[in-house]
C-alpha cells in the first residue's frame, strides 16, 4: 500500500505562496524582508496600502507547537459555504466576517486598522510599479463566514451543522466521527497522503464497486483544463478561480485521500458531514479541508507509477499505456465529473509535474485546454528553496518508517546533475529549475492544439481583463452575477497572510537572466 502512495508525484507539495505581490523585487545585492499586505485595495483605489504595526501575537514558537496539520494534500480553498454557494443557487447575503462560525478564527488587527475591504465588483486593480523595497506593508488574516447550513456540492444531501472545535482553535472538526476516522492521518499530514487504514479502504472500495458506481457510458470527457507552472508560481490562486465557476469539477482533497472510492467517498463526505479544517504544514496560512480542490497526487500515482526516489522520469506518450490502464484514467476522471453533477461539468486540474508530462496529456485528451503560469524566476527560486525545508522537516516531524528525503520538485531536465552538484537547497539549483520548466513547455507547446500563457504578475494587476482571457480561451463564460463564490475568490486576489525573505537575486539572473528578459523581469 505504501508503494502505491510514493508512486504519487511529488507535486503534490507545490500550493502557491498565496497570492503574493507582484512587484516584490530586491537589489540583486542584499536580501529584502517583504511583509506583504494582507489585501487588496478597492477598484478606485491606484495604489497597495502600507499598513504598519506589530507581527501577529504570540511567539513563533508557540504557534509552531499550537498549529495543526490537515491530513490531506489539497489546494488553497475558501470555506465549504462560499465553495458551495455557486452550486445550489442559495439566497444568504454575502457577510464578510462572523465570529459565531465554527470555521471563522478569531483574528486582531495588525497595528490597530484594518486594511479596506476589496469591493466586490470586477475591476482591474493597478500595482505599484516595481521598486526594490519600495513599501513594507502589514496585515490580518480574514476569517470566513459559515451559514447555519453548508450547502453541498454535486449531490443533494443538506450536511449537517459544524460543532465541534479542534484543539487550541487552531483545528475545527466537523463533528467526532471525523476526528475519530481521520484526525490521525489529519496529523500526520504530508505532500503525499500516507496509506489510510485498510479496513476503511475495503469497505469504500466495496462500496464503490457495488452500490456507488453508476453507468458512465454516455459521460463525455470534454475539453478538460490542465493548468501548468511552477510550484509558487501562481497555479493555486489560478485554479482556485477557475474552479469557482459553476460548471467546474475537480479532485477534491477527500477524492484524493480515497482515488479508488470516488464516488463512495463523497456520497459519504456529504451524507455524514466528514470535515476537518486547519491549516497546512507548509506554512503559507493557508486553510483547507474536505472539499477543497486539490493536486491529484495519488491519482497520477495510480495512473502514471512514477518513483519519487529518482530524479529523471524519461517522458510517457499513449504508446506507453496499456487499453486497460487508458480507460481506468478516463473513468476516475468521470468518477470526478458525476460527483459534481455530471453532464455539462468541464474538468479542471493543476499539478507542477504536468511541464514534464504535456505531450502524454495531449495524447489522452485531444481536446484538451494547457494553461501555463510563470512568474519572477527570482522570487519562484527562492520559495522552493523554503518549500525543500518545509517538507523535509515534515519528513522529520512525522517520523513513519516509509518516509525519507524528498526532493519535491518537478522532475526537469538535468535535475539530478543540479542536485549533485550544488544541493537541493541551493538557489543555483532552483533557478535552473524554474528556466528549464519553462523551457520544457516551450519546447512541448507546438505540439499542443490548445496552448494560453498568464504572468501571475498580469492576474494580480488587471485580473478582470487576464481572467476574461482565460475564461474565452477555455471556453467558459463569464462566471454568473449570482456566483458569490467566484466574487469570494476574485475578491481574495492579493490577499497575503505571511511574509519571506528573499535574496540572491544576482544568482539567479546570472543564471537565468535571458529568460528573465523575455517575460520582461530583468
């Protein structure tokens, strides 16, 4: 069983720094310490708001000891409510925040203001223009607001009310059948979900093949979306948008805790109201649960069987895969697709290894829609440097004999020569790393039928007009005015919880500096 969950690619570990600034740039000198803002201002507004005041209370350390870790590997997601709102045409008012809900954390302000709340409206927003240093900015974190009922998503079941409290507030469980069946595996959370309990997996695997599996004969794969980048690049802040719209299906963190029980597990997430919501272990305060969208670790493992251990995985095309193994790919996804309503759902997904694997995906989806993301090779070297760390402490943390050293980088070309020779944590290994990933595109991309490119740094600072690009490339319409959970995503657009120190810029502009030119960073 173990084998089969290190299968899964390392990408899993690759949620974007949550829409981080666009213009966080340092001399090429000395590092800059950027405390970012914690939100956007409103569409009238020309300019981000500096906020000064004092770090979030309590010591690091003592954060560190509180914080809980969630037991899946899913992307950034808004609370259960706004994600269902797109779906069941429900009438609550948009609160902005309600201290009374279960999943709401209690939050001060940060040196006594708070910053204005985004409008709701879509309009562009203007950045500053690029300065080294030129502001420092503080903020809070939002919490979210929960209706007296969450409203649920692909099937018709109400869930029951949120009630129970996780330890030091830090950890909010549904009720205590979820922290009986999932608070363990909730602890030891990792980029690639450790093996659930065996019994627990035969009795969805059997409920799967005999009561949950319904006929997909005339279910239609039809132009799914691959989203590709860089961890750190963007890609979650992307899919989190795109997946708010309410023709969108995707992994959920519990379909990819359960591949072989897709149907099963979300019959039963949503009858007996599984939840557990917190915050990840890598640090980006970022807050997911059961129904957030998520990379599709154990999937890609169960479809793909790439080894986590090696640095070089040698390209697959459809030639490759068995007839067996083809419609065991196109049945989970339509697994996917019914759980979220079936006929008229568009597939959508994002996973950091798909650079390396384009030419394979074109192959199984003819109709297939590629969206790359690349942002500042400058800042994207120095997060996965952070992003090493982060996963080998984990490793350290969780301590399972299955568990050792993970490189959780996508597998480009060259990878073990940079490795070898300057470290996993060196920046020379990262900037390499970035420039090649966008060379492995490149060199894919003539030979994609649809192919669109967004700077994360575009997204931030015109999203209006970069999303409706990408929602007509797509071919998707304009998210619905009732949509309250699109304006939750478009309203967290620049919404920062957390700070990094980056340096060594002049590193990787030697580096990589002529493609640092051409996406016009350098």
């Amino acid at each position: 069983m173990i084998a089969a969950h290190k299968a899964a690619f390392v990408g899993m570990c690759t949620s974007t720094e949550r829409n981080a600034p666009a213009n966080e740039v340092a001399t090429a000198s000395s590092p800059l310490m950027l405390e970012r803002t914690i939100s956007r201002p409103s569409p009238s507004s020309s300019r981000i708001r500096a906020q000064s005041g004092t770090s979030r209370a309590g010591s690091g350390a003592a954060r560190s000891d509180a914080r809980k870790i969630t037991s899946f590997s899913g992307t950034a997601r808004a609370s259960p409510d706004q994600r269902d709102q797109a779906r069941t045409a429900s009438s609550w008012p948009a609160r902005r925040e309600s201290q009374c809900a279960i999943f709401s954390r209690s939050k001060k302000a940060v040196g006594g203001t708070r910053a204005p709340a985004r409008a709701a409206s879509f309009s562009p927003v203007a950045l500053p223009p690029d300065a080294a240093g030129s502001f420092v900015s503080k903020g809070v974190r939002k919490s979210a607001s929960i209706p007296k009922k969450l409203p649920n998503r692909g099937l018709n079941e109400q869930p029951k009310v949120f009630s129970l409290r996780g330890m030091a507030g830090q950890v909010q469980y549904a009720n205590w059948w979820s922290k009986l069946l999932f608070g363990k595996a909730y602890d030891n959370q990792f980029v690639i979900p450790l093996p659930n309990p065996r019994g627990l997996t035969a009795l969805m695997e059997f409920c799967e093949r005999n009561f949950l599996t319904p006929d997909f004969t005339r279910l239609k794969i039809e132009k799914p979306v691959f989203i590709v980048g860089l961890p750190r690049s963007g890609t979650s802040l992307l899919y989190n948008l795109l997946c708010a719209h309410e023709r969108a299906a995707y992994v959920t963190t519990s379909i990819n805790c359960f591949p072989t029980a897709v149907c099963t597990i979300e019959w039963a997430r949503k009858k007996f109201n599984f939840n557990i919501r917190g915050e990840r272990f890598l640090q980006d305060s970022i807050d997911a649960d059961f129904s957030s969208p998520s990379e599709p670790a154990m999937f890609w493992g169960k479809w793909i069987g790439r080894d986590t251990d090696s640095l070089y995985w040698p390209e697959k095309r459809l030639k490759d895969f068995s007839p067996e193994k083809i419609e065991e790919i196109y049945g989970d996804i339509k697994r996917v697709l019914h759980s979220f309503g079936g006929e008229g759902r568009r597939f959508i997904v994002k996973y950091p290894v798909f650079q390396t694997e384009l030419r394979m995906l074109q192959d199984l989806f003819p109709d297939a829609k590629f969206v790359h993301i690349v942002r500042d090779g400058r800042q994207v070297a120095n997060s996965l440097v952070k992003l090493y760390k982060l996963c080998n402490d984990q490793i350290q943390k969780i301590n399972h004999p299955d568990l050792k050293a993970l490189v959780p980088y996508p597998r480009v070309k060259n990878l073990e020569k940079y490795v070898k020779e300057f470290g996993a944590t060196d920046i020379r290994t990262t900037a390499h790393i970035w420039e090649d990933s966008i060379e492995a595109v490149h060199e894919a991309k003539g030979d994609l039928k649809h192919f669109t490119e967004i700077r994360y740094e575009d997204l931030l600072g015109r999203p209006e007009s970069e999303l409706k690009r990408i929602f007509e490339f797509v071919e998707l319409p304009w998210p619905a005015a009732s949509n309250e959970l699109f304006k939750k995503e478009y309203a967290n657009i620049g919404v920062i919880h957390h700070r990094n120190s980056y340096g060594q810029f002049d590193v990787v502009e030697r580096i990589a500096g002529k493609t640092l030119k051409a996406y016009g960073y350098a």
